[in-house]
C-alpha cells in the first residue's frame, strides 16, 4: 500500500484539481457551443462528444476506476460498446432516409 504523506496528499489534491479546472472548462465549451449558431447536428455531436470526454474524467479519477482491475475494465468497455450501437442507432436512421430506404408498414 501506498505511504500516505504530506507530499503524495500534495500531488493528489493538484491533480484532483487540475482534474476539476478541466471539467469546468469543458463546461464553458459545452455552455457556448450550445449558444453558437450552429446546424442541430453539429450542436449535438459537439455537446454529446465534450459531455463523453468529462464522464470519463469523472469516471475515471473521481470515482477511482482508473485504478480498478482488468474485469472492471473489461465490463465499461463492453458497456461502451452498446452505449455508441446505441448512438448509432438513430444515426442509421438518419442515413436511411436519405439514401431512399424504403420502410413497409
């Protein structure tokens, strides 16, 4: 286990800051894309890609999971996996009308 000192707490709270500062400004990007003139496809795929990138963070060094065993990571990318099949889902859609699918009710 690691020895607990003033220097490890040191490094931890800089990096749990550091940590925080990053998801703030990931925050504001999110906050002025969503107020930007753009087409609702880019808006999205924007916000959907900077709110990914702060769940890792979050997930990975406040809820410690970067430190986890192998069968944890395994089970969140497995999860991942689904999750963007998921995403994928209405985006196949979208590509289905325009290329002409045909849909029989």
């Amino acid at each position: 286990m690691q020895e607990i000192s003033s220097q490890n707490i040191k490094q931890e709270v800089r990096k749990h800051l550091l940590i925080y500062g990053l998801l703030l400004f990931l925050t504001a990007i999110n906050f002025t894309v969503s107020k930007l003139s753009l087409l609702g496809e880019q808006t999205v795929f924007i916000v959907l890609s900077v709110a990914f990138v702060q769940g890792v963070l979050i997930a990975c060094y406040f809820m410690h999971l970067i430190s986890e065993k192998k069968l944890i990571h395994f089970v969140l990318i497995l999860t991942l996996i689904f999750f963007l099949g998921l995403l994928l889902l209405p985006v196949l859609e979208f590509w289905g009308n325009i290329f002409g699918t045909v849909h029989v009710s």
